[in-house]
C-alpha cells in the first residue's frame, strides 16, 4: 500500500485588527518607520509638514497582527493653498506582512474616519499606481507646492466632499495643533533666546 505523504497543514493567513493609534505604539511605530524608509526618512519633504505637529485628532491608526504592530498610517492638518484638507502619511506595513491587505484595510478605515470626522479633502505624496485604486489623483493638485523638493506626479489628492478642492492654489502649510513634545523643546529654545525669560 502506498502511503501518501500528508497535506501540509494550511496556515491560514493571522486576522490583523486596525484600532487608533496609543501613546505605548510610539516605539514600535518608529521602528517600522526606519525599517520601510530609512534612517533619513525625517529629511523627506512632507516631514517638513509633520516636524513639531501633533496628527489630527483621532486621525492616526495602527494595524496590529499577533500581539505586534506592523502597521501604521496617520493624518495632519493642513492648508492646501488655503483650503483646508489632510496629508496623508506615513502609511507603512511592517516587510513580513505585505500583500495581506493591510495597507488596503488601513487606508480604507482611516478614510472613512477622516470622512467621519467631517474633513472634505486628503492629500499625499506617493505613488499613483498604489493609492490610484482608493481614488487618489493628480486632477486638483497641480496647482500645490510643498516647502521643499517633490515630484509633481506623486502629488496626488482626494475629495472626501465633492469640490473640497475647488480653488485649491499655493503652497501646502501645517495648520495642526503642536505635538505635546515639541513644547519643551520650544520653551529650551526660547530659554536660551531670552535667559532671563521663565
Ligand atoms: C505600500 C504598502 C503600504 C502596501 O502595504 P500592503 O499591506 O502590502 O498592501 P495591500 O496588501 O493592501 O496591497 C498590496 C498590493 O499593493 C501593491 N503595491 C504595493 N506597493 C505598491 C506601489 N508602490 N505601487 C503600486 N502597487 C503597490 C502590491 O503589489 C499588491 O498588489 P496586488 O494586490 O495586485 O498583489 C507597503 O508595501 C509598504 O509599507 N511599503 C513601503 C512604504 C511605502 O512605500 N509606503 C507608501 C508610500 S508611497
């Protein structure tokens, strides 16, 4: 009698959950961060748009796999040539997830939560050949700068309102609260413009 070898066992792929972001997934967000952009990541031009800014309220998202965070994707506040909307970014899932559709689930939730939360507009810089497929486009962002060097084609946008970006001209600027850490930062500053200052 010949014995078959047995069926390996299928190892179906581990649920993964997206929750909002918590103060305790600062560490491992970090880390994936460097790991999917580099250690110089913090010099990319839209960082210039993220430096000392808090996220939008209630806009920053974790995709959690196992007990561990392998996904993370947040939004700031800002001005696109005067007309308000969100950046979108990072989005990033951890190398050992990919292709499980949690990048796809995360951009899902959160803009159905920025929708949610009564933004009208989000824009990003990435590649149009990924985010293309939720609807991003370069058809109201022609006329948007960034403060510093990008690429034209990877500024791309999408209207959570219809028209949200009617007019939408000039130059992109944070217009978010300030990140709760950057305020002793700025308060050494000023200590050491003006000593005698409490
Ligand atoms: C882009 C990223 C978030 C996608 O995460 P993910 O969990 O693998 O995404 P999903 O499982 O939902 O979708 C995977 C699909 O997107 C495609 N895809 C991934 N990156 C892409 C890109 N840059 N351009 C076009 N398609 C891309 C995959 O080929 C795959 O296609 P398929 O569905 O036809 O197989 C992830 O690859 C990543 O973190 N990359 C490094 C950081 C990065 O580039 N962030 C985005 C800034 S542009």
């Amino acid at each position: 009698m010949t014995v078959l070898p047995k069926a390996p066992p299928a190892y179906p792929a581990a649920p993964f959950t997206i929750r909002n972001e918590r103060a305790a997934d600062v560490a491992a967000r970090e880390a994936l961060l460097d790991t999917c952009f580099g250690a110089n990541r913090n010099l990319r031009t839209c960082q210039r748009l993220r430096n000392g800014q808090a996220p939008a309220d209630g806009l920053a998202f974790s995709a959690v796999r196992q007990g561990r965070m392998v996904g993370t994707l947040r939004f700031w506040q800002v001005s696109a040539g005067r007309v308000p909307a969100l950046v979108l970014g990072p989005l990033a899932v951890d190398p050992c997830c990919r292709k499980l559709g949690i990048g796809r689930a995360l951009m899902k939730h959160a803009l159905a939560a920025a929708a949610a939360h009564g933004h009208g507009a989000v824009i990003l810089l990435g590649d149009a050949p990924y985010y293309a497929r939720f609807g991003f486009s370069r058809r109201k962002t022609g006329e948007l700068s960034l403060p510093g060097p990008f690429e034209r084609d990877r500024l791309l946008g999408l209207e959570l309102r219809e028209g949200a970006l009617d007019g939408a001209r000039g130059m992109i600027v944070p217009t978010g609260r300030a990140a709760a850490q950057s305020r002793p930062r700025l308060a050494a500053k000023l200590r050491k413009l003006v000593p005698h200052a409490a």
